[in-house]
C-alpha cells in the first residue's frame, strides 16, 4: 500500500458514452488543422514552413486514421502539475516559464551532456512522428510530433556497459506548478523509467513539438517522452533529466498505485485496470469505441522485446 492519496479519474472519463465534440464540430476543427498545419502522413521528412507550404491533407497515422484536431490535442490534457481537470490544464499552463531549459543526460554514461534546448535543437535534426496515444484512461489520440530520437541522445551520452534502465524525472517548480504544492497526493517531480532496450528502440521519441509548432505548455514543453506502444503516463512531460541507471527506478504512478500501474504499462486490452476494461477506447473527437489494440497497434515493431515474459505479470 502506498501513503499517497491520488485523485482518481472521474468516472466521466471511462464511461463509453461520453463523447464531447459533435461529428460536425469536429469536421469543423479537422478543416482548421489543414490551414494550420502541413504534414504528410509518411515516415520522416524536413519541415517546411509553414507560410509557404502548400495546403496537405490531413496527416494519418499508419493504420490510415486521421490526427485528431489540433484544438481537441492541446486543450484535453493530463498534467497533474496543473491539474486534474483535463479542460483546465491548458488554461493554468500558460505562461509557465519553459525558456531557458537545460536538459541534462547523466548517471552511467562516459560523456554527461547538459544541453540548453536550443543547442539540441541546433545539434539534433528534428523529426516528424505520427503516433496514436493510449491513456490508460481509455481515451485516445493521433498525434503528428517532431523531435528527436531518444536513442540519438542516448547514443551522444554513451551509456556505460552497466546500464540498464533509464530514469526520467521532469521538472519540479511548485512556484508555477499548483499541483506540486499540495505533498500529500504525489511524490514530485514526475518520474518515470524504461528499460534501455526500450529507450533506444527507434519508436521512442523526445518530441520538441506536435502539428508543425513549438510543443504547448500543456503537453509537455519544451521537451517530452513519447512511447507510443504504452499508456500515456509513461509519456512524461517537461523533462529535465535523463538518469541512465542499473536498476529498476521508481515511477511516479507506480509508487503511488503500484496494484494499477506498473513499470512496464505496455498498453494490452487484454490486461484490464482492477477498475476498468482496457478492451476498447474512444478516440478524442470521435463517436463511439474502439477496439485497443496490443501494444497500441505496434506489436509488430516491439513485441520481441517482451519475447518469453509474462504480460500478465509484467503490467
Ligand atoms: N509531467 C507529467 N507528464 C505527464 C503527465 C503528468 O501529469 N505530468 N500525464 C501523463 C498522462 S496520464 C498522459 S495520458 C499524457 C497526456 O499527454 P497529452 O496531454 O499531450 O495528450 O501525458 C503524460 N505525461
Ligand atoms: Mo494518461
């Protein structure tokens, strides 16, 4: 048992029928993301800018589903730090200060990089992913990021022959941060680990942005994980260190409901949450449910790095 007590989410955001955006509403906001936004749905390529660009259809992950609305992407937001209300988490993160940020590369490496964002960005090009995110939640989405392999900064640091996990912790600044004052529901700053085949596999992503722009407070700026293939809570926000360590780390959400949510959180609908079924999803802007898909529909890429263990046993 744990001595955290956590707000759990409301039982809104599990129910099935809860469905937020008309079909309407939604063409409406697809049709601004095609003004503001040139992605194509294709592997990686160089930006263009976008004044100049001409109009591309909506981008689509690989499965051929489109990238949910940019509006619906940046206003329904898990970010505790500013609150546990999704609607109001874009509104309480503006203004916070994301310039200077320093991310640091450490622990069991043989060259520790500190790096001011700009000179990551002058040092490392920057790529475009289209990738569905899982929250564990139930709720999902199709996000076009850019950034930065993990493993392209792994690879600079050079991890020693004994690491075997990488932590990350993101940024604790209670001043600008609401949530982080309150001591008694997490143990901050937001923790999260992988292990270091699955940081380096090439999926694994430090996104700088999403839809062509600079990434929104509310997701993560300047700089967050992105694990396609495991809930969203693994995708930690405004991270500011990056620990390769021997052992397994402590997690925020693993630390506070370890019964819940495990290390590994691969999402898995045939694994259920002890509160809820993980079999279907409804994906933001959309009607109705979905099937989840193992992995999040990336088995393909990344089930060999669970090859012989049990998924059950490992959530
Ligand atoms: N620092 C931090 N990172 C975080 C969270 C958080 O509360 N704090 N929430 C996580 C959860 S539960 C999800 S589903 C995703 C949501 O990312 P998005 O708001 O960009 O869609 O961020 C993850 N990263
Ligand atoms: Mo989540």
């Amino acid at each position: 048992m744990s001595r955290f007590r956590y707000p759990q989410p409301p039982p809104s955001e599990i129910t099935p029928e809860h469905v937020y955006l008309s079909r309407r509403d939604w063409l409406k906001a697809v049709g601004l993301a095609v003004g503001t936004a040139a992605l194509a749905a294709c592997a990686p390529r160089a930006l263009k800018p976008a004044s100049t660009a001409p109009a591309e259809p909506v981008p689509h992950d690989e499965l051929g589903d489109p990238a949910t609305p940019y509006d619906i992407v940046t206003s329904y937001n898990n970010y505790y730090e500013f609150s546990t209300d999704k609607r109001a988490v874009a509104d309480r993160a503006q203004g916070f200060p994301t310039d200077p940020w320093t991310i640091e590369i450490t622990g069991l490496v043989h060259e520790p990089l500190t790096l001011g964002l700009e000179d990551l960005l002058k040092r490392f090009p920057q790529e475009e992913r289209i990738y569905r995110l899982r929250c564990v939640e139930g709720w999902s989405a199709v996000i076009p990021w850019q950034g930065v392999p993990l493993a392209t900064l792994l690879k600079a640091a050079q991890p020693k022959a004994e690491a075997r996990f990488v932590r990350f912790v993101a940024v604790y600044d209670p001043e600008h941060m609401p949530g982080q004052r309150n001591y008694q529901t997490f143990p901050w700053p937001y923790t999260e680990g992988l292990r270091l085949d699955e940081a380096m596999h090439d999926l694994t992503f430090m996104a700088t942005g999403l839809y062509g722009k600079p990434l929104p407070v509310q997701n993560g700026a300047p700089l967050r994980l992105v694990v396609p293939w495991k809930y969203g809570f693994k995708s930690i926000k405004a991270v500011v260190r990056i620990e390769l360590v021997a052992e397994q780390p402590a997690t925020l959400w693993n630390t506070v409901a370890p019964n819940e949510y495990g290390f590994y959180a691969n999402v898995n609908p045939q694994v259920d949450h002890p509160r809820w079924s993980q079999a279907t999803e409804r994906r933001l802007g959309e009607p109705g449910r979905r099937p989840t898909l193992m992995f999040n529909g990336y088995e393909e890429q990344v089930a060999a790095l669970y090859a012989g263990m049990d998924l059950e046993k490992h959530y």
